[in-house]
C-alpha cells in the first residue's frame, strides 16, 4: 500500500476498512533511531510480519505451484 493507506479489521468484527492514515515526519535522532530499529526487529520476531524479501519469495512459490489449463 501507499504511504497514508492502511486497511483496518477491528476487534471481534469481520468487516474489513481501507483507512487514511496521516503521516508525521519526527525529527532523526540517535534515540529514534535506535527506537525504530527495536520495534522493526520486534515486528519481525512476530508470526504477524515478514520482510519484503520473504513475502516475495513465499509469492514466487505460490505462483511456481499453480498451473494453468
């Protein structure tokens, strides 16, 4: 998705939201830096998220699986 675009599924519900999102640019700072750079490693230690490297793989797999008729 864009920068700003995000899709939203709330608690309990199946409906699912495309949602504007409004982007604050912070200042860079060693501490934000560093900030960033822990919850990057902790989003990618989840089952929740996979670099962009993996998910192309994993959709490269998938594609090699299908066969056309």
């Amino acid at each position: 998705m864009k920068t700003g675009e995000a899709i939203l599924q709330r608690p309990g519900t199946l409906d699912v939201e495309y949602v504007k999102v409004n982007f604050m640019k912070l200042p860079e700072t060693a501490e934000s830096d560093d900030a960033v750079t822990r919850l990057l490693q902790r989003n990618f230690e989840s089952d929740f998220l996979i670099s962009t490297e993996q998910a192309r793989k994993e959709h490269e797999q998938c594609l090699d699986g299908l066969t056309l008729r």
